[in-house]
C-alpha cells in the first residue's frame, strides 16, 4: 500500500469517528447502566440507547435526538449525564435501518456521510421513531409516566417539531433547532424551552418571530440567548479545547435545564 494510500485511510477513519474520544472514555467510566435496545414499529427496527439514573424511585424520562451528526459518542454521553441527573434518557439512532447494509450511524464511513443521509430522513418516519421511543420509555416500569423530549441541532428542529405531533410529551427542550412552521405550531400541548448561541445568527435570529407565533398560537415558548457561544456549544463546550463562552454557556444551560426538567 503506498504512503498516499495509507494517509487517505487515516483521513478516511479520522472523518468516520470525529474528535470525541474524550467523550467516549467518559462514558466507559460511567457506573451506570446504559444499553443499546430494539424498537418497533409497524416494519420498522429502531436501534436505542437508554441510560437509568441510580435512584429508588420512578423517574421522568428524556426522549434525546441527536445532532446532525447521528448518535455519537457525545449524544450518548448526553444521555448518561441526564441519568447522572436522576432522569432515565432514551436516545434513538434515527438512523437505524438507513446505513450501508441496513445499519444505522456507526456504519457510515464519514460523518459527511452521516449529515447528507439526516437532511433526506423523511419527516414523518423521524416523527414514527420518536413515537416508538416515547411510547416505550412511557411504559417503563423505572418511569413515572412522565416524558420530555430534547434535541441539539438539527435534533433541536426535530425536538420542536415532535411537540406539534405528539400531545403526551410534557415540554420540549430545543437546543440551537429551527422551529416548525408557525401553522404547526397550534398543536403543541407542552412547553418549549429554548436555548441559543448569540454568536450563531442562522438559528438565533428566527427566535424573534418564532416567540411571535407561539405567542399568537397560545403556546409557552420561553427562550434564552447566551451570549458570545456558538452552534453547537453544549457539545463544544464541554470538549477539552472549549473555548470560555462556550462552557460558560454549557453550564448555564445545563443548570437551566436541569431546573426545568425539576418542575415537570
């Protein structure tokens, strides 16, 4: 194999599994129990990841949606500090099925390949997938009944748009998402919280019309701007190379969310 070959390879595996190695050996430290489980629905087979909280008693649950980027060692690592947190978290692979011989994120050989194979899941599948994972974590013996759905990203626009299809969900918190069309939104039952990077104008700047039509459809949209954070900071925040807005962002986001997911 020649040296041109041999670092095509090593680019090739670099783009397939991005910088995140911290976030993995976080989550092997982990003292609590995470697995990968099996949804389904009609013909469909859903790969999910599920984390339980070490508590004695009945927990809300969080219905996580990844990013852009698939179901990541950091959208599990999401997952296992909600758990952290004392919530049972549920993060479904919406990819699964979609991969090269049927299999789902960790199957694609980049994360280019990740983002173009997202932006073409039909919505309506997507909107299917969260159902399955609502209903099933609903009816878990460790819930209380209670479930929140959460998203980062284009998982945040997906978040949003699941609490226009489905009246069980109790809030619904949107992390940097774009909202769904302002006639969507008369079927929202819950809550939306909104969290946004003041250094990220593509998405901060629909928030001004978008808490126009939540309040002209009656709906509670409480969002919140921090200021000199970016796209994506609560994953770039957290990273070993964060710069200070953006941690400074994270934890103020973490702090609010978790006092928000107390109210539920």
């Amino acid at each position: 194999m020649s040296r041109w070959t041999l670092s095509l390879v090593a680019l090739l595996l670099a783009a397939a599994a991005p910088a995140q190695d911290w976030a993995k050996e976080r989550l092997e430290k982990s003292p609590r129990h995470g697995e990968w489980i099996k949804l389904k629905h009609g013909s469909r087979e859903l790969q999910a990841f599920i984390v339980y909280p070490q508590v004695k008693d009945k927990a809300t649950a969080v219905v996580v949606v990844h990013e852009i980027f698939g179901a990541s060692d950091w959208a599990r690592l999401t997952a296992d500090e909600l758990a952290d947190a004392g919530y049972i978290a549920i993060m479904p692979d919406l990819l699964s099925g979609v991969g090269p011989k049927g299999g789902g994120t960790s199957d694609f050989a980049s994360v280019d390949d990740v983002r173009k194979a997202i932006s073409t899941l039909p919505p309506a599948q997507v909107t299917a997938d969260l159902k399955a994972a609502t209903d099933y974590v609903a009816k878990d013996p460790a819930c209380n009944g209670k479930v929140a759905t959460a998203g980062f990203c284009w998982g945040g626009g997906q978040a949003f748009r699941f609490a226009a299809n489905d009246k069980d969900v109790k809030a619904a918190f949107v992390f940097y998402g774009a909202p769904p069309e302002a006639a969507d939104m008369a079927g929202i039952q819950c809550p939306v919280y909104g969290f946004y990077g003041g250094n990220d104008a593509r998405i901060t700047m629909t928030v001004g019309k978008t808490a126009e039509a939540m309040k002209k459809a009656g709906k509670i949209y409480e969002p919140v701007t921090y200021e000199g954070a970016g796209h994506g900071f609560m994953r770039a925040g957290e990273a070993p190379d964060a710069s200070a807005a953006n941690k400074t962002a994270r934890d103020e986001a973490w702090k609010r969310w978790k006092e928000l997911l107390g109210k539920l």
